[in-house]
C-alpha cells in the first residue's frame, strides 16, 4: 500500500528508485508514520514502527481509524485538529492508546498531501513517554531543590559572567527588597551603590580569571553576611557562571563582640580591665607615635581598701570600688581610656594631652572626690592616690616602662599622705 500512494503522490522519471528510497525511510524511521484519509479518518497505511508503538499488526491497523488511536477524551478535537493540519498543517501534543489499553503521550506532526483526487493526512507521531519523564523528574528535582534554596538562611543566586541574575533564592531576593521573579533577570550590579558594584565587578572578574572562589564579609542593611563566590566550569575548564552563596552573621558578630566586650571588662565597675587597658593602650602608643600627639598616663589606687574590707566587710569594699569607678569616670573624658587593672587599682590613658591637661585632671579629681564623700553615708572616707606620667612621642618609650613610671609616681603621692 505504501508503494501505490507514493506512486500515486509522486511524479518523476526514475519513479521506482524514488518509491523505493521513500518507502526504506519510512519504514526504518523510530518515528510512526501513518498515511490517513481525511474524509474519515481511516489509516490507508502504517509503517513498521507504528506496528511496534500500537501492538497491532498491519491488517488490524489498516482496519482501524485515527480516532481508535486516540484517548477518548481527545476524540472530539480530532475533527478541527485535522481540519488545521489539512489546511496549513499541525503540531501537537495528545495522548494515544495501544492494543493493550496502555495509554500513552505522543507528539504528532501531520500535514495536508492531495494523492490523486484524494485528501489524505500525512501523520509523523512519536512515543514522547521518556521525555515526559524526564521533564516530570527534572521539574520535581528543581522543585525540590528550589524548595531546599528557599527553606535555608542563606542567601543563594546564580549570575552570569556579566553579572546578569539566572537563578535565586527568596532569601536573597527579600534581602533586596524584592520578589525572586523581579530579581532574576536583574544585573546586580545595578541593585548596588557604584562603589560597592565596583569592589564586586573585580571580585567576580578574580574568580572568573583564576576560577577560584573568593570570601568576604559583607556589610548590608545592617546585616553582616558571609558570602563566598564560587566559580562554575563548563566540561571545558572554563567559568561560565558564578554562584554566589550568602549567610547571615549578623547575631554571629553580636554574640562575638559581648563576649569580646565580657573579655575585656571589669564585671564590677563596667570599666575596662587589664587586659582590655593593655589592648587599647599599646594602639593608642602606635597611633601616638603617627600622630605625634603626647600622652598622659594615670596610676590611681584607694587607699586603705583592705581596712574597709577588713572591718566593714567585702561588700562595702566592692562599694568603694564602684564609687571610685564613677570619680574617674566623672574625672576623664569619653575617649580617654579608663580601667581597673588590678584589686584597688587603677589605669587611666588621656589621649591628646595638652599642657594643661594635668592641672585640669587633679583639679576635677579633687573635685570629685570630695563631693562624693560629701554626699555618701558611709562610715568611711573615699581616698585616693594618683600619680602620671608623660608620653612624648618625641621621645617614645614602652608601655611597660610608661606604666612603671606613673606607678612610681603614684606611691610617692600616697606616701606624702602619710607625712
């Protein structure tokens, strides 16, 4: 049958080689081929590959119509898709059935031919199951893995080596304040302010250049976020894309910055303790020496702490060390770095000292020592030593020789008390 419609289609010299090279390519084709007429459907001719797709054979297929092929529910567009198909042709997707009752998804590509006065309906069908598959089984694993992107708190987006968006998480798209459909597609450099679009530009470029990644902290919104750059290759060694993975460290940083301020404070007096004084101190000498600035240096101690302990008890003793925690900070100024480096003394660095400082500083702390035991009902009097030393940048030393000097100065004024 195959033969008499070609025949019947074709007109050419050499008919009988062209009857044969079509009829080879249609039957050794994996796609179906059914010849179809149009007035009513029936299938004038099957090749081998529809005998192997419907199960049935070739005598039961010509006795079949189009419509027997279909799933019931498509039958009834069969007439206006054929209609389609006979005018200008069609493609489609539907689903057909075979001997067995197994339903399955085709796509089919059917055109209009006329073969002697006869309309018939050249039909290519093929079996779209794997495809359909495999679509589902992709569709589910980037649902999945959109969902795994979307429940984590870090940030995620795929960029081209323009920095184009292609993918990203909600996570990420909220951080810019909009939604995942607006943000894909976006530049991200254009959702940045110029300075900080330039520092990524570059970053980005190193990772495409080297196709290493690369991490830093970002600071955005009043977040900290640790992001990294990761590079992605194509099966030829070379960055393509650029992933870009963010997470929020922002309780992080906090968490780190108590426990460095715990670290560095005196749990008694809020001020800073020795090992904070020390810290601070040896930046402050670095700075001094750029800065050319001086520097004083203040020992102070209470005198007869371990009397007040002794006889009015250790409370009382932690209540004259607070006392004298709020003279000095009452004496020095906000930036000036006040610390109690051990059980009753303690350190205060003056930054920017002037030539005047020193007579301001004792005039204030006498000044405040007095007004706090005019106004305290304790049983004892608040005394403290004090003793300074000068930090000339001119003449820089260290701060263990700095701290040994106010230190000694300290003693000589409590030892002139006792005069």
């Amino acid at each position: 049958m195959t033969t008499k419609i070609i025949r019947k289609y074709l007109e050419h010299d050499n008919i009988d080689e062209l009857i044969n090279r079509y009829e080879s390519l249609i039957h050794s084709s994996r796609d179906v081929t059914l010849f179809i007429r149009y007035s009513d459907g029936k299938i004038l001719e099957a090749n081998t590959a529809a005998i192997n797709t419907y199960q049935y054979s070739h005598e039961e297929l010509l006795n079949k119509t189009i419509f027997d092929l279909r799933a019931p529910e498509t039958r009834d567009r069969l007439l206006p898709q054929m209609a389609a198909a006979a005018t200008s042709g069609l493609l489609l997707e539907t689903v057909h059935i075979r001997k067995n009752g197994e339903r399955f998804p085709v796509e089919v590509n059917s055109q209009g031919v006329i073969i002697g006065k006869e309309q018939v309906l050249l039909s290519i069908i093929r079996d779209i199951s794997e495809r359909m598959i495999a679509q589902h089984l992709l569709e589910e694993s980037e649902s999945n893995l959109r969902a795994l992107l979307n429940a984590g708190t870090e940030s995620f987006f795929l960029m081209n080596k323009d920095g184009i968006i292609l993918a990203a998480n909600e996570t990420v798209a909220k951080r810019f304040g909009l939604t995942v459909k607006s943000f894909i597609g976006s530049c991200i450099y254009d959702l940045m302010v110029p300075e900080i679009a330039k520092q990524r530009k570059t970053q980005a470029d190193n990772v495409i250049r080297t196709g290493k990644s690369v991490r830093f902290e970002d600071v955005r919104f009043n977040r900290n976020i640790d992001q990294v750059l990761y590079p992605v290759f194509n099966n030829k060694g070379q960055v393509v894309r650029i992933a870009v993975f963010g997470a929020d460290i922002t309780e992080r940083r906090k968490m780190e910055q108590k426990l460095q301020a715990i670290a560095l404070t005196d749990e008694l007096t809020g001020l800073y303790n020795r090992r904070g004084f020390l810290n601070l101190a040896e930046r402050q000498l670095k700075l001094s020496k750029r800065t050319k600035d001086k520097l004083l240096l203040f020992f102070v101690d209470i005198d007869g702490l371990k009397l007040i302990n002794d006889n009015l008890g250790h409370e009382k003793g932690d209540r004259a060390l607070i006392s004298a925690a709020r003279v000095l900070v009452q004496t020095f100024r906000e930036s000036d770095i006040i610390s109690r480096i051990g059980g009753d003394e303690f350190a205060i660095l003056a930054v920017s000292a002037k030539t005047a400082l020193l007579d301001i500083v004792m005039s204030r702390f006498h000044k405040f020592m007095d007004y706090i035991n005019s106004r305290s009902s304790q049983k004892y009097k608040l005394s403290m030593s004090i003793g300074s030393a000068l930090f000339d940048p001119a003449h820089p030393c260290s701060l263990d020789e700095l701290m040994s000097r106010a230190d000694m100065a300290m003693y000589e004024d409590k030892r002139n008390k006792k005069i």
